[in-house]
C-alpha cells in the first residue's frame, strides 16, 4: 500500500509540474509572439 501511495504521489508531482512548465512556455511563447507583432506594427509605420 506505501509503494502504491508513493508512485501515486510521484506521478502526481510530476504532472503539476509539467502543467507549470507547460503554462510557462506558453507566456514565454506569447511574449516572443508580441514582440514580433511590435515590431512589425513599428516598420509598417516608419515605412508609410
């Protein structure tokens, strides 16, 4: 029963802390995406 308990409780750390890493790419992502549109929104208005 301790060996069940102890995989269960791992394999649930592991899951919140893939969520967390999963979420952190995202905002990471969503940031980079951003900063292109920025970017791209400041050339179009040097250009015309």
């Amino acid at each position: 029963m301790v060996k069940i308990l102890t995989a269960l409780a791992l394999v649930s750390f592991t899951a919140l802390s893939a969520c967390n890493t999963v979420a952190g790419a995202g905002a990471d992502i969503r940031a980079g995406g951003e900063a292109i549109e920025d970017s791209a929104q400041t050339v179009k208005s040097n250009t015309y």
